[in-house]
C-alpha cells in the first residue's frame, strides 16, 4: 500500500475489536515515529502517555465521563491509547538540555562551533514566541500536532486503524496523571488498534472537497 492509497483508505474508526492487538514490532515503529517527528528548530516539546492493559486505558477513561462518555468505549475497545501532550513552558534550562542531548547524539561532530551558532538560532525563535507573539503554549501544541499527523499517517500505511479524540476532560486527565507538575498539559488522545466489524463508519464513503477546489497551482 503507497501513501496515497493509505489516506484514501483510512477513516476515523468507531468501533474497535477489543480481541485485536497490535503487535509489538508494529508498536516499536509507531513509538519510533512519535520520537522522530519533526518540530520547530528541534524543539521537541511533547510527552506521550502510553496505555496498553485494561488498568491503564481505565486511567485514560477517567477524562471519558459526562459529556465525553461516548468516547470511553473506543479506549477500552482499543489496542494501544496515547495521550499526546505538550509542554506548558519552554525555559533556558530545556534549551540547554536540547541542546545538550543534540551533542551527544553527535549534532555538532562535523562542526563543534555550530552548537553554540544552533542555539542562538532556536533561542531567538523561542524569545519570539516567548516575548512578542506571546503564544508559547500554542505554538508547542502546532508542533504536537504535527506528531499527531505523522503518527496517523504512519498507522495507516501499516495498516493499523486510529481514532484522534478531542473530546475529553483534559483537567480530569491532568488530575489523574499530574500533567500540570510535569509541565505538560494533555492535547489530544489517539485509539490504535484493529476495526470490528460492527464499525459503521468503516463503510461510508470517503468525502473530501475536489482537488480543483482546493489546489491553486502556479
């Protein structure tokens, strides 16, 4: 299955068959795209909640109540759940340990002086947002965002179904896992696993705006 065939193929699945699981190589390479994921100079700043036993989807659940009920069976009837959150503040001392990370993993072997030159170039686009735009948490929720994209994607080509869920409570999710004395704040929660059957939305035709529409090639 290419790219293309994959998005035609993929659908925000309802219903999961509880009896699926996704294999653990599969899990390794999905772990390994949130990992990788690319992000504003490097920045990195998500913080992934992993749920495969019924007691750790129980947790996730707890932001399933009320008004968000309808999504409780769609973590209990997934494989894997992930809360994807990101971080709440980017300070001076997690630009050091970037960047510090960034020279063990050998960033700077062919270069040692562009570690210094790299760092001015990503403090001035986090002072950016920091001081003038004043939208730091935003901006790092863009960049989760973007993992959530290549995570969906990379599901759908290994033939994995997915479900990305909004509606939930996050402040329950924040209080169950105490998100907020981590720095982090929870963004969206992702269901993995294998369609049942009973799955309506498996059949319904795809329906997208034409391409017409929506390309203006120049």
């Amino acid at each position: 299955m290419n790219v293309a065939q994959a998005m035609q193929s993929r659908y925000a699945t309802k219903v999961f068959d509880a009896d699926k699981k996704i294999a653990q190589d599969d899990v390794a390479q999905l772990l390994s795209v949130l990992r990788n994921a690319p992000s504003s100079v490097n920045t990195q700043p998500w913080h992934f909640i992993i749920a495969s036993t019924e007691a750790g989807k129980a947790r996730i659940n707890s932001g399933a109540t009320g008004p968000y009920a309808y999504n409780a069976p769609k973590v209990s009837g997934a494989s894997h759940v992930i809360v994807l959150c990101s971080k709440i503040h980017m300070d001076d001392e997690y630009l050091t340990q970037l960047l510090e990370q960034e020279e063990t993993d050998g960033r700077f072997a062919k270069d040692p002086s562009f570690k210094a030159t790299y760092h001015k170039v990503r403090s001035t686009f986090v002072d950016l947002h920091r001081y003038e735009l004043k939208d730091t948490q935003h901006w790092m929720e863009k960049q989760v965002y973007l993992n959530l994209g290549a995570l969906l994607t990379s599901a759908a080509i290994m033939g994995v179904d997915a479900l990305p869920m909004e509606g939930f409570d996050f402040p329950a999710l924040d209080a169950e896992f105490d998100l907020r004395g981590q720095n982090l704040a929870p963004v969206a929660v992702v269901a993995l696993g294998y369609r049942a059957e009973t799955d309506f939305n498996a059949t319904l035709a795809k329906s997208r705006f034409t391409a017409e529409q929506i390309f203006t090639q120049i």
